[in-house]
C-alpha cells in the first residue's frame, strides 16, 4: 500500500509539472500576442487610462500618485509613473515641473549615452575591445535617480549604469579610456570593459565577482526587488523605469525622507533590457523579436521624453538631426583618441598598489622583467608607456 501511494504522488508530482509547462507556454504566446496588439493600439487614438504595465513578472496596475509601501503590504504593488507612454503628464501635481535646460540636460545625456553604447558595442564586435555591455532601454533610470541625488552622494553602480557617471560629467575620453584600458585610464587598465570608476564623482568601482557585487548587482527579469522591501521592514516603491520623471520623484523623495528619517528606503525600477546581456551573450535564445520590438519602438525611456518635449516645442526634427549628428561627433573624437594612445606603463602593475613595494612585489616585477626581456619577441612592449 505504501508503494502504491508513492506511486500515486509521483503521478500526481508529474501531472502538476506537465500542466505547469504548459501554462507557462501558454503564458508566453499570450504575451507575445499581447505586445503585438499593444503596438497596433497605439497606432490609433491613444487614452493613457488603458494602459497596462507590460513589464515581464510584474503583474500590477499603474498609479499616479508617489506612495511607499508599508512592510506590511499584502497586495500586488502598482508601478508609480508621471508620463504616459506618449509623454503626457497624467497627474499635474506629480510634474516635477523641471526647466526646459534641466529636461534638454536629460535628454541629451541619454541620447549621448546610446550613441556611445553603439559604437563601443560595434567596437568590441571588429575585435577593438574585449567585452562591452550596452545600457540600451535602462537609460531613464539612469539619469533620472542620478539627477534627483545630490553630486557628493556616494553611488554603487552596477555594471550598466553608465548614465550616472555621464550625468555628474564623467568625460567621453575616460569611458573610452577604461574600455580600451589605456594610459589615460583611472583605473591603470586593471578593470575589465564597462567596470567604471571615479572617486572625484563619488561613484564606487564597478565590480563583477560575487562578494563585492552583493550591493550593487544588476536585477534579471520578474525578480520582484520592491517584494522584497517588506521582508527587510523597509519601505518600497515600484516606479516605471521607463519615465524619467517618475524615476526622479521617487529617488528625490527616497533621499528626503532616508536623511530626515535615517532610514533606508527601497526603489525598483520597472524597464526592459533592449540590448544583449553582453557582449558575450545571444538573448534571442531566450526571448522574442516581438518582445524586445515593443519596449523598443513602443514605450522607450529616450522617445517617452523626446514626445514629452516636443508637445511643449522644446525639440523638433532640426534639433533632433543637429544633436545625432553633434554627438556622433564628440563620440567619435574620443574613440579616436582612445585608440591611439599606449597602454599603461607594465611597472604600475607594481609599484600602484602600495605606497612602498613589498619584498613579494619586488620579486614578481624582477621576474616579469626577465620573462619579458628572455621572451621579448612575443610581447609587443611597444605598445605600453615607458
């Protein structure tokens, strides 16, 4: 008899699993479904109440109004946003009511932020560089918290959060410089491609390996990072990522409160990664056309913002061909330069890492330094300052 139950759960085990399977593949020709149909909605008359938020694991309403969570949230949590995937403020009194210069500002680093990405992408793909990752769709999270915080506030970027560093005025020169790992690099070439750095902006190196990431690791999809808030007894805010200004209001009302209060305070922002995960990666192995078409054509952070200006005749199509063709320019400059310059001198390797060089050191430079001179038609030392 005892078998016989064994068995009956195992069927009941595999029965379960089957119809999981199928509910998620159900699930996913739904949503693909959905996004196409989403697409041909906004092609015609557009009403804002109808919009659902569309970002993958999320299954909440959109609120217009900016309220955290209490820890002890039961419920789904809605997603706070300003605009409308067209631009349109919905709740005038959520408006920031930011200056002309302030949202050009945001926009022109965003914008610049994705020709970078473009070229050094292309870059590594012509075997430039050995590794890039883009910041393609997440560049309203980027730039909105970076605004709403003030320039001497300590940040702890994830390996795609270049934006931040861009709008405190990290230069095109040294992003190219840490790419390329050159002379003119903060960090001596020591980091990998995209791991930025920069004590005069108050932005801690980015990091990949595990135990240094813990605070600052990059979120996948459907994690739920605002559902973790309660657990923690911190209060939450699911934001639409994808709207600069709600981005903003959050971070801005997040630091009020977190320094009159001293507590912490917890902000997800809901957006799409448009580009691959990495130079190393393939998502179409993982995800459809369809899906990464719509949060690219249909509701992107960078065209969310330029309808927003528009409307009011902050930028028009001059302004628009003026400033690609502008930034392009500026891009290339730098790339340019990047290319040119040597890498860093070999010693520093050595002698930048303590103040006076250990016995240890001393012995692996003078090793290195008979390694190179025995093997030297192998090592293009050329190539590195004296």
């Amino acid at each position: 008899m005892v078998a016989v139950r064994n068995m009956q759960r195992l069927w009941g085990l595999g029965v379960s699993a089957i119809r999981q399977h199928a509910a998620l593949k159900t699930s996913r020709v739904v949503q693909q479904k959905a996004f196409r149909l989403n697409a041909a909605h906004c092609q015609q008359s557009y009403d804002s109440s109808m919009e659902k938020p569309q970002f993958p694991g999320a299954s909440a309403e959109f609120v217009d109004h900016l309220e955290f969570i209490q820890p002890n949230v039961i419920s789904g949590i809605p997603v706070y946003r300003v605009m409308d995937r067209q631009g349109q403020i919905i709740n005038p009194s959520e408006d920031p009511q930011l200056s002309k210069d302030t949202v050009l500002n945001f926009y022109q680093k965003m914008t610049l932020l994705n020709t970078m990405d473009r070229i050094l992408y292309e870059s590594q793909r012509q075997g430039r560089i050995s590794f890039y990752m883009t910041n393609y769709g997440e560049e309203g999270t980027h730039i909105g918290s970076a605004a709403a915080l003030n320039s001497d506030d300590l940040v702890f970027g994830q390996y795609r959060e270049a934006g931040v560093l861009m709008y405190r005025g990290f230069p095109l020169d040294l992003f190219m410089a840490q790419c390329y790992g050159n002379a003119d690099d903060v960090g001596k070439g020591r980091q990998m491609p995209v791991h930025y750095g920069c004590k005069e902006h108050h932005f801690v190196t980015i990091s990949s390996p595990l135990a240094t990431q813990i605070p600052q690791g990059e979120r996948y999809r459907g994690d739920g990072i605002a559902a973790r808030g309660p657990g923690y007894g911190m209060l939450s805010i699911r934001v639409d990522g994808n709207d600069v200004f709600a981005v903003y209001n959050a971070t801005k009302e997040a630091r009020r409160r977190a320094v009159a209060e001293n507590q912490p305070f917890l902000i997800e922002a809901m957006t799409y990664r448009i580009g691959h995960h990495s130079t190393s990666d393939d998502s179409s192995a993982y995800r459809s056309v369809d899906e990464v078409n719509y949060w690219d054509k249909q509701d992107h952070p960078i065209s969310r913002l330029r309808h927003y200006m528009s409307a009011r005749g902050w930028w028009g199509e001059d302004e628009e061909r003026a400033w690609r063709k502008q930034s392009r320019k500026l891009v290339m400059e730098a790339f340019e330069k990047a290319e040119r310059r040597l890498k860093p001198n070999l010693e520093l390797i050595f002698t930048d890492v303590y103040d006076e060089m250990t016995p240890g050191l001393t012995k692996q430079r003078e090793s290195m330094m008979r390694h190179l001179q025995q093997y030297k038609e192998h090592y293009p030392v050329d190539l590195y300052e004296k």
